[in-house]
C-alpha cells in the first residue's frame, strides 16, 4: 500500500521515526509542485478570467443568484 502525506518540513523527523516504528519505507520529494502548474492551460485561463472579474466588480453574490432561479422556475 502506498500513502501520501503532505506535511511541513519540520515534521519530517518525527515521520521518519514512525516509519521505522512501523517498519515502512519512508522518502521524502524535497521538490514540490504547485498544483496550478499541474492545471490544464484552459483552467488556469478559466481561474484567472474569474479573478479578474470579480476585481472589476463583475459578479452576483449566491443570494442573488439563487432567487433569481426560484423566481423564474417556480
């Protein structure tokens, strides 16, 4: 079985003496991605469309929205 566990730095020798409590194989990947570079193009383009109209005030609050819908499908 494998197990993933994102953790900061300074957890990392507690971690490994529960490995070898354990008696599990531990490594560490000291080079760590950021999930927007792991986006499709079309999703970061998507993301930062939306961003950009929220700061420009180009948006509805969830309220708005929802009684908006239950007034015209009621």
């Amino acid at each position: 079985m494998r197990v993933v566990i994102e953790a900061d730095s300074q957890f990392k020798k507690m971690l490994e003496e529960i490995a070898i409590a354990i008696k599990a194989k531990i490594t560490f990947e000291e080079n760590e991605t950021d999930f927007w570079d792991e986006l499709p193009a079309h999703v970061q383009k998507g993301i930062l469309d939306a961003k950009s109209q929220v700061a420009q005030g180009n948006y509805k609050v969830h309220e708005d929205v929802m009684e908006e819908y239950k007034k015209r499908y009621k």
